[in-house]
C-alpha cells in the first residue's frame, strides 16, 4: 500500500487516451527527428567563393542592352555542388565621395550545374540592363576612368523543392 501511494500513476498510461494522441505524438517526433537530420547535413556544405573576372558587351539596343558577366565558383567544399542557379543583383556606384549604390540589373539565372570538391567553375551569365540605370556608371567612368561594383545575391543549391540558399557578395571596380 505504501508503494502504491509513493507511486500513485504505476500500471497507467498518462496522455494515451485515444489513438489521435499517439499519432500527434509521432508526428512531432518524425519532424524533430527530420529537422536534425537536415541541420545536421548543413556542415558538409560551405558557402562557394563567387567572384567577377570579367564583363563583356553582347548586344546593345535602343533603350536597353545586355552584357555577360563572367563568374568564377569555387567549391571550397570537399563535396560534389549542384547549383540549380543565381539569384543576383549588380550595383554600381557614382563618380562622388560617399555616393550612394544604384542597382544597374537584378534577376535569376536557373542554370542547373555541377562542381566537384575544391574545383573552379566558370559561369557566363547574360544581364539584360536599360541605359536609364547606366547613369551613375557612365559618369564614375568619365570622370576616373572605372567603375566600383557590388555583385550580391544568393547560390541556389539542391533539388527545387528542397535545397540552400548561401548568399553571397563581392565588390569591386571595373577599368574598361
């Protein structure tokens, strides 16, 4: 009898009143154990190292004209990298001190590719521009003879309904 008291919940099943409980239950479990096992696949990727090695004119209009921009990816991983595309955006800025970034082209590229372990890819993606957004461009090169530029945005990595984003950016100055 004195056990009974010191244990008064023994023989009975706390919270399992019906079958919808235990589902609950396990659905919940299910997604925490999914949930662990993505976060702990996360430290296998490392953000790829994106960078501008060149730009090219490829046709010219009258209102609006695209360049190519030459991007090298570096899988800084020892693993295998598809990238289903690039979510980018390029900037540049005016010719004055201080002066503030204007946003010259921005869009996605879905170019599905695959880079092995601690390999360089190249990758040309064409970006259409209107000569209105050229304005701040044009003068920083009139007036020093190159332009400073922001390359920023996102590798898209995985399938398209799963995957990773990385972000990624990348400043410099372009000396036609």
């Amino acid at each position: 009898m004195v056990a009974q008291e010191l244990n008064p919940l023994r023989g009975r099943m706390i919270g399992f009143s019906n079958s919808s409980a235990i589902h609950r239950i396990l659905r919940v479990l299910a997604t925490v154990g999914l949930v662990g096992l993505t976060q702990g696949c996360f430290p296998f990727y490392q953000a790829p190292a994106i960078e501008i090695v060149g730009v090219e004119v490829i046709s010219l209009g009258l209102s609006s004209g695209t360049v190519e921009v030459a991007i090298e990816v570096t899988n800084k991983g020892a693993r295998e990298m598809k990238i289903r595309g690039f979510l980018y955006e390029v900037d540049v800025r005016g010719p004055d001190e201080g002066a503030g970034w204007a946003t010259l082209a921005e869009g996605f590229f879905d170019q599905a590719l695959v880079i092995p372990g601690g390999e360089i890819q190249m990758v040309r993606v064409p970006v259409p521009f209107e000569y209105a957004a050229l304005g701040d461009a044009l003068r920083s090169l009139l007036a020093s003879g190159e332009v400073p530029y922001r390359l920023k945005g996102e590798v898209w990595l995985g399938g398209n309904s799963t995957g990773l984003q990385f972000p990624f950016r990348h400043e410099g100055v372009l000396k036609p």
